[in-house]
C-alpha cells in the first residue's frame, strides 16, 4: 500500500501544476497539494482549479492500477509455486513430543 500510496503522490506532484492554471500554481508558491486538504475546499474551488484537480486525481489513479496490475498477474503466479502442506487428518489428537512419552511411562513405572 505504501508504494502505491508513493506512486499516486508523485504522478499528483507532476500532474497538478500542469492541470490547473499557472496564476492558481504561484499563489500556492508551488505547494499544490494543498488543494487536495478536504473534499469541501475542492468543492470551493474556481470551476477550472477543481475539474484539474479532478482529473489530476484520475490520472495518478490509473497509473496506481497500471502498477497493480502486474504486481498482481506475479503474485498469482508465484503462488503457483508454494508448496502445499495437507490439513491434518484427525481433530484433537496431539503430536508426539519425542522424549516425553518415555519419560512419563519411566515414572510410572516406578510408582
């Protein structure tokens, strides 16, 4: 999640100052994801700052997918290639500890 949650935010860094007007960039002084604090200020926005911000968005959501995508198709197939432990059969029943046994028939044994 965290590389993805990384790649997301640098296609918005690239994407950001390309999509919304230039005077809107040099008020920020180049801090545009200030735009993205809360879906009420997008809503506040100048009609052309949101429609760039949201298309912004769009645009670093399909490269996360882009990115997804094959790091998915590879762990499915690698899952192919886990070896398979089988279930045990009998519910209960605890494994043999060795040395135990032998131990608790030696005492008693004794008794």
């Amino acid at each position: 999640m965290a590389i993805f949650g990384a790649i997301m935010n640098a296609r918005l860094l690239e994407e950001l100052p390309l999509r919304i007007p230039a005077d809107v960039v040099e008020s920020l002084s180049g801090r545009v994801t200030e735009l993205l604090s809360t879906p009420t200020a997008i809503r506040a926005l100048p009609r052309d700052v949101a429609s760039g911000v949201t298309s912004s968005v769009e645009v670093a959501l399909q490269d996360v997918f882009f990115w997804a995508v094959p790091i998915m198709v590879l762990s499915f197939v690698l899952s192919w290639r886990l070896k398979e432990i089988p279930l045990r059969e009998t519910v209960g029943d605890i494994p043999a500890i060795e040395g135990i046994e032998e131990a608790t028939v030696a005492n008693k044994t004794r008794i």
